[in-house]
C-alpha cells in the first residue's frame, strides 16, 4: 500500500509547506504542471533530476486513488 510520506514531505520550512517530493525540494505541484503541458514523465525526470521515478509514478498513483475514491466529497469539502 502507497504512504502519502513515504513519498511526500510537507514541511514550513521547506518552500513554505507547500508539498515536495521526499528528499528534494522539488514541488509535486511540477510533476502535474508538466503532464498537463504534455511534458512526458521521462522528460519530467531529466529536468528533476533528485526525484526518483518510483516517487513520480507513486504520486500520480495516489492522486488517481484521490480522484476516484467514493469519498471525494468529502475531501473536496474539507478543502474548501
């Protein structure tokens, strides 16, 4: 089973909280900004060098549980 923190670290003093790739301070924000403008994973991965490809494909695996989970109400709400 996929740990958001095994893959994640969310920490205030590393580019104000905002989420990074475990061990980098790359922001998963990237990853996705990448693939929406095409940009393929392997590309990704030359230009982000410190982020492995096992915590690339683990994050878009875990945000596709997100997105689909029956409970995604839910999180939308305590989100909003």
């Amino acid at each position: 089973m996929l740990k958001v923190r095994d893959y994640i670290n969310i920490d205030k003093e590393i580019l104000g909280g905002n989420p990074v790739f475990k061990g980098t301070r790359v922001p998963v924000e990237s990853l996705f900004q990448h693939l929406e403008k095409g940009v393929s994973l392997d590309q990704f991965l030359l230009d982000f060098p410190s982020v492995s490809k096992d915590q690339a494909i683990a994050t878009i695996e875990m945000a596709g549980k997100l997105m689909t989970s029956k409970d995604i109400e839910k999180i939308y709400e305590t989100a909003a």
